[in-house]
C-alpha cells in the first residue's frame, strides 16, 4: 500500500462524520472526562489555593513553591497514573488523586508568585490603614494578584482535561476509551475523538482566558 | 501438523515469594531485570528525548528567526504550535504510524511537535523582550543587525529560551512514555506490560521512579546550564 | 554595557549549542533512516506480535530461533489486536506474526467455524493466500478464548456450562476490545448462546484476572493457557456450542519474503512450531506471567533445551 491509499484528508472527513454518527457516545464520553478533571481541579484548589494565598502573604517558603513547580512539572502522566493504580487499585481514587498531583503545582506555585509580587508599598499602605493580616491578603493582595492565580488555575486546568485522556488505560473511562481502542473504532474514531478531546481542552482554555482577562488590570491586558 | 516428539520443558526456576504474590517492592526482581529490562528501557528514553529536543529546538529557532524578521508570521505560527500541543499524544502517536511505520521516525515526529510550543512561545519571547533602547543603542554604537542579534538580543533573551528548553525537556521525557502505546521502546514500555500482567507493581515502581529521576536530573542539569550561560544574572530568580 | 568576553562567551556557548543540537538531531534522524533503507541480500525477517505474554513468548521463540539461524529479524513487539497487526502485516509494516488458526477464519474473514482444527486451518491458510500471505506449520498446542470466573462466583451462581448463564439476570462480562464485536467472544456470547443481558466492559492495560480478583466483574475473556487457571481460583465454563472455535497457532508470513528467505527459513521455524505442547506453553506462559521472568529468558531457556537455537 502505497501513502496515497492513506491520505489523510479521507481519514479527517471520516473523523468528522464519526463524530456526528456517535454523538451522543461522545457527548457521554466528554462528561466522563469532566467530571473527573473537575473532581481533580476542585480537590486541588482545596489543597493548593489557600496553601500558595498564605505562603505568599507571609513571603515565606519560596523554595517550596519553586521545587513544588519544578518537581511537579518533571511527574510524567502516564506513570502518576500507573503508580496511582498501584496504590488505590481501579475505582474513582486511583486516577483523581493522580490527577490532583498533576494540578496542585501550577496552582500552588501562581497562589504563591501571585500574592508574593504584590507591590509593597500598597501592601504597607493597607496596614497602615489598620487593615488586619487576613484582610490585607483578601482585599488587597488577592484582588491584585488575580491574573497570576487565575493564570495558574487555567494551566492546571487545561492540563488536567488534557491528561485524563491517559487515564482510561487505568479505567479512568473518557474520550481516551476511543483513542486506545483503534481496533473497535478504526483510524476515524480515534481522530475524532482527539478532536473532541482538543475541543474541550480549547474550550476550558478559552472560558479561563476570558476570566483571566476579567480579573486583569486594564494596563496589563495589552500585554 | 505433524506429530514430533515432545518438548524438553526445562526448569524455568521459581519467582521469589515476593515476585509471585506481587508483593510492593521486589528488589529481586530489580537486580534480576535491570540489564535486560530497565537500563535497556532508560537508554532509549533518554535517546529518544535528547534527539526530540535537539531537532525540535533547532526548528524552534529557525522559526523564531522567521518571525522575527517576518512580525506577520509570528501569530499563525503560534496558533500552529499551540494546536499541536493540543492533540492528545494517545492519539498523534497512533495517526502517525500509516505514515512513517512503527518506528523510532514516528515517535521523533509527534515529540517534536510538542517542543514546539514552549520553545518557539520562549524564543520569541524572550528575543522581543529585548528593549528597543538596547537594540538602538547597538545600532548606534556601530553593531550590524547580525552583529546586535548575536551579542545583544540573544544573550539577553537566553534566560527565557533557556526557561523554554528546560520545560521541553521535562515534557518530552513525560511525553516519551505514552509512545510505548507504538513502540515498545522507552521506560513507558515496562509500565505498561506490567499493567498487563496484573499490575505488577516492582516494574512499576522501577520504571516510573527511573523516568522521574531522569526527568528531574534532566531539568537540574539544565538549570546549571542556565546559570552557566548568564553569568550577568547571579543574583535570586524566581525558578 | 557587558564585558567582551561576557558576550562572547555567551555567543560562543550558544553557537555550539545550536551545532550541537543539529548535530544530534540529523545524526539520529540519519540513524533511524539508514536502519531501514539498506539494501539487503537476504530479507530482514519483521516480527511482530499482538499484545499479550503467550503471544510474547512466542515471538521471542521464533526471533530468537531465527536469528541463531543466521537471519536478520527486526522485532516489533505488543502491536495489538489481531485486527491492527493484520493491518501491520498487509501494509508491510511487519512480514511475520503467529496467529490463531480461529481468529483468522471467523474473526477476519468473518466464515463460520469448521468443525475440525485441520479444516480451520486449511481454510485460515486458503484466505491468507488471497492475500498475498500464507501460513506455515500450526503448533500442536491451541489457545481458546473461555468464559472464566472466579469459583467462588461460579458455586454462587451454580453454573457449570456458558448455557447455564443465561438464568442469571444480569452480568458483566470484561474482554479486550474487539471481543465485543467478534463471533468467537461476546457477540458469539450474545448471538449463539442467547445472552443478551451481558453487560460488555472493555480491558484497556489491565488483565481480566485483576478485575475478578478486585470483584469488579462477573465474568471475563480468559485464555485456556493462561497459567492462572492452573489453580483452583478460578473456574472457566464449558463451551458446548464450541463458539471458541479451534485455536491452533501457526504464523502467518508474506508470501514475497517467505519466497526470498530461502527453504532453511520455513523449516526453522516448523521445527519450534512442532515443539510447542500446551504444556510447554503454559510452562513458559507460567514463568512469564507467575514467576516474572523475562519472555526472552524463557524463549532461549526453552530454544536451547530442545537443540533449536
């Protein structure tokens, strides 16, 4: 067989009407995948959200912060997932708590670098106004650290819905049910599931860009 | 099927207690496969990685230079290099073996594509963060525009594109692993017999902790490159 | 400004860099493109195989066998299902994989079962031929799929056949997943048996034995010479429709290389072919799967036990 008898396009028009034929296998497929990364995003932001707020008000634990990112980053998905199954055997646990670790650094890091480069001087204005501590971090130091805080839950975010595709090989079910299974679905069906799962993916990305633009200063959107 | 006679079955030897029953952590059985299985399996991670972001960064520069030099390519290279990180390696590995076969070729292609993000978003970043005050001045002082971009803009710019290697780097060692769903090379190929063979946790365990330790000796090695390439900044950055 | 040699360092570190990286980059690329368009006196003998240990094994019993016969093999290991390493070997990705005589007849030229191994063969090896492919020496030994459960679900549910299954309401069934749509698993299942009320779970990269084991399934796709039903834990029905079919392995080769290899290249690999009882087979499944061995190790162990390497 020659590359032509392969031609991408026919395969691409194929993926496209796979899509409309399955749609509501898909659709099912799609809310799997969110409801786990959403599961994993919100038990991060437990974890990591008021952890990175208050380190950075307090201006203590930069090494932590910075090896949490570094090391976080360097955790390859595939074997998180692996060890997770190891540890929690199949059910809901194994993939979520992989994926909570994949989440927290991003969030934990941009808490931290976000609240921590709060300009000074504002900070040492509001307690000079007799703003409490608790009061400086959610009035003052929060609201101007937002773009980082969102920025961190958008990276966490993408990251996840796009890793969750990984965790059907540990039950974790989703669009990657399709895309490890070529031999039920054929060349079609795993295109237009990474289509489908690109979408969610741009999708997330696109709703969190339009919060982080919201939660920007005027000055700073240009950038 | 003609009838012979039969097979001399040899001994095959026992697993140990700890191999048999699956116990966490099989030391045995890691002294016993680490020639055949584990350092075969870290050798070609790591070749399968370095060779990813050597081509990857030498593509992410000539691309930078074009849009550079060519401001209105600069958007729809970056939405391309953005799209290709959106495609689940799951699945570009799997796309691309009707073309370029089960081989090494195609795992290289679909790791490149994801390099190309991060260093191209960091080359170019880091290459227009440069202040137009500094580059004027060069100008001004006598530099070519060859000269400027060589001993101005690019030492200036190499914290952020050294940031980019660094991330590349860490990824494609994480990305390296799903490509044993093709190939049966890299340290991913051991996880994933192992969760064949009913979740045999010593492999496991032994291949995903050599892929982490790679990974993370990878991004430390790359710090001190950094800091060995920008002499002019020792003082504390933010990681 | 920077000191000279500040700058020059820096320009100086990063053009070696950038050499170094385009070094690395065509090397490799020149390396993994050089390995597969050398013009070759003999034919490289591609080996792949599916996706689970006996078929490991046996790869490894045919590469190694070849090789010490003075072959050059290229191996190509954990491909898949039958239906994508059939792709693999008709695109000529591969030219050799060992099959099951059943799956080739009911599952990819989609005929009903013969009623005996030698009639599944001949016509398994007549459909290959259609194709440019053929088939060498069947094994003594055959691999089926079977319904398997663990026992203690099987007394609780007092089944002895698959027939039997069809008084319980409902229940889960857990295959790879092509065995949802194939006439020798779950749609033989569902269509010869009547079991409509199978729920299909699909295997991903893990084995049906974990799931019965975490209690996650009912009942699963085993293979009759997987070392795991050696014991008494687990209990596999019997199949008196026969929809299993016969299940013989002998592998399938492209016609072209099988021609060009030379008459030394059938008889190597008929003579492992003619070893392999199923009790060899569940020795080596047992040393691979049981006692974590490697499938290469048991490969050579069993190779040169019997003088074939």
């Amino acid at each position: 067989m020659t590359l032509a008898d392969q031609f991408q396009p026919g395969t691409f028009v194929d993926a496209l009407r796979f899509i409309v034929d399955n749609i509501g296998f898909l659709l099912h497929l799609a809310g799997e995948q969110l409801e786990l990364s959403f599961a994993a995003i919100g038990i991060a932001l437990v974890i990591a959200l008021p952890l990175g707020l208050w380190l950075g008000h307090k201006h203590r634990g930069l090494f932590l912060a910075a090896s949490v990112s570094n090391v976080g980053r360097a955790l390859p998905s595939l074997v998180l997932i692996a060890f997770g199954l190891v540890i929690f055997g199949l059910g809901f646990w194994n993939n979520t708590a992989a994926l909570v670790v994949l989440a927290v650094p991003p969030i934990l890091t941009n808490a931290y670098f976000g609240v921590d480069g709060v300009d000074p001087d504002v900070v040492e204005a509001a307690r000079g106004m007799g703003l409490s501590e608790r009061q400086v971090l959610t009035q003052v130091e929060l609201p101007l650290g937002m773009p980082l805080v969102v920025g961190g839950i958008r990276i966490a975010t993408i990251f996840v819905i796009a890793t969750a595709t990984i965790a059907s090989i540990a039950g974790g079910g989703g669009l990657g049910d399709v895309i490890v299974n070529q031999a039920t679905y054929g060349l079609a069906g795993v295109v237009g599931a990474s289509l489908c799962v690109s979408l969610l993916a741009f999708l997330a990305a696109f709703l969190l860009g339009l919060l982080h633009r919201a939660v920007s200063p005027r000055p700073v959107r240009g950038a | 099927m003609i009838a012979a006679s039969p097979p001399v079955i040899p001994n095959f030897g026992q697993g140990s207690p700890c191999e048999v029953n699956n116990g966490t952590f099989c030391w045995d059985w890691v002294v016993e496969h680490w020639h055949d299985t584990l350092w075969p399996a870290l050798v070609q991670h790591i070749e399968l990685a370095l060779i990813a972001v050597a081509i990857g960064f030498a593509i992410a520069f000539l691309l930078a230079l074009a849009g550079l030099r060519y401001r209105v390519l600069d958007a729809p290279i970056g939405y391309w290099a953005d799209f290709l990180y959106t495609i689940p390696s799951l699945a570009l590995f799997q796309l691309l073996v009707p073309f370029t076969g089960i081989t090494v070729l195609t795992v290289e292609i679909a790791l490149v594509s994801y390099t190309l993000l991060v260093l191209y978003r960091n080359m170019i970043d880091g290459l227009l963060a440069v202040p137009a005050e500094v580059i004027e001045s060069a100008r001004g002082s006598g530099f070519t525009r060859t000269q400027t971009f060589l001993r101005v803009e690019l030492p200036l710019a190499t914290p952020t594109i050294m940031a980019g290697v660094r991330i590349a780097t860490v990824s494609t060692i994480s990305i390296a692993t799903v490509a044993a769903t093709i190939l049966p090379q890299g340290l991913g190929y051991p996880i994933f017999i192992a969760l064949r063979q009913d979740v045999f946790k010593t492999e496991i365990f032994a291949a995903g902790a050599l892929a982490v330790a790679l990974s993370l000796t990878a991004d430390g090695l790359l710090h001190l490159l950094e800091r060995a390439l920008t002499p002019w900044t020792r003082q504390v950055r933010h990681a | 400004m920077f000191r000279k040699h500040t700058r020059r360092a820096a320009k100086a570190a990063y053009a070696v860099s950038l050499g170094v990286a385009l070094l690395i980059g065509l090397i490799g690329a020149a390396a993994s493109t050089a390995a597969t368009a050398k013009p070759q006196a003999a034919p490289t003998i591609v080996i792949g195989t599916k996706n689970f240990t006996e078929e490991y094994v046996l790869g490894q019993l045919y590469k190694q066998a070849l090789e010490g016969a003075g072959f050059k093999v290229s191996y190509k290991e954990n491909i898949g299902s039958s239906e994508l390493i059939d792709t693999a070997i008709t695109s000529g990705k591969i030219n050799f994989y060992p099959e099951y005589t059943g799956v080739i007849v009911q599952d990819l030229a989609h005929k009903t079962s013969p009623k005996t191994a030698a009639a599944t063969y001949a016509a398994a090896k007549k459909w290959e031929q259609t194709r440019g492919l053929t088939l060498l020496n069947a094994t003594p030994f055959y691999d089926s799929d079977s319904f398997g459960m663990l026992t203690s679900t099987a007394k609780k549910l007092g089944v002895k056949t698959i027939g039997d299954m069809k008084k319980v309401k409902s229940f889960t069934f857990a295959g790879y997943p092509e065995c949802d749509k194939r006439i020798t698993c779950l749609l033989g299942l569902k269509q010869i048996y009547g079991l409509t009320q199978a729920k299909f779970v699909q295997l991903a990269s893990i084995s049906v034995y974990t799931l019965l084991d975490e209690g996650k399934i009912t009942a699963g796709d085993v293979f009759s010479t997987d070392p795991q039903l050696a014991g008494t834990k687990y209990t596999v029905l019997t199949d008196t429709k026969h929809i299993f079919g016969f299940q013989n392995v002998a592998p399938v080769v492209n016609q072209k290389v099988l021609s060009e290899a030379g008459p030394t290249f059938a008889q190597v690999v008929n003579a492992v072919s003619a070893k392999l009882t199923i009790p060899a087979m569940i020795a080596m499944n047992k040393a691979v799967a049981i006692d974590k061995a490697s499938p290469a190790a048991v490969a050579a162990g069993f190779l040169k036990a019997n003088n074939l390497k």
